[in-house]
C-alpha cells in the first residue's frame, strides 16, 4: 500500500529495460497515488522510448495539470509532438 515503493521498482525495472514490468509497476503506483509526478514521468519516458508519442504527450498533460504552466513540462510536450510528426514522415 505504498506508493513510492511500486514507484522506485518501476524504475528499477526501467533502468533495466524491462519496460512491461516498469508500467505495470507504474499503473500499481497510480491506483494508490493518481498524482504521482514520478510515476506520470517514468510513464512519459517508457512511452517515449518505445516510440509512442501520442501516449508520452498524454502522460506529461497530465503533469501539465497537475503543475500548471510548469515551462519544463510544456517544453517537454512540445519536443514530443515533434518527434511525433517526424515519426509520421
């Protein structure tokens, strides 16, 4: 019943590669604590590294809502929608 611990084991299995592990760890650490900034982060980035922008663009809005006009967080959004319209390409 402790988020940060799914948390820091999600990551663990990020760091590891193994990605399916990491967002079911994620997912675990939403259900106990839905504004997990570092579990909606780890989400982003397991998203982006498997080339699912749209998915990654949905994980940081909900960053954006959770900290308003945070610019790193827009910034972020914008780079992948970017690499979003390349992939299209």
């Amino acid at each position: 019943a402790f988020a940060e611990a799914w948390n820091r084991r999600a990551t663990t299995f990020f760091v590891l590669g193994d990605f399916e592990s990491s967002l079911l760890d994620i997912r675990q650490t939403l259900i106990l604590e839905p504004r997990h900034f570092g579990a909606l982060s780890g989400l982003s980035m397991i998203f982006e590294t498997t080339e699912q922008y749209e998915r990654a663009i949905q994980a940081e809005q909900q960053l954006l809502k959770l900290m308003p006009n945070n610019e790193l967080i827009e910034k972020r959004i914008r780079r992948l929608r970017d690499k979003a319209l390349k992939s299209r390409i």
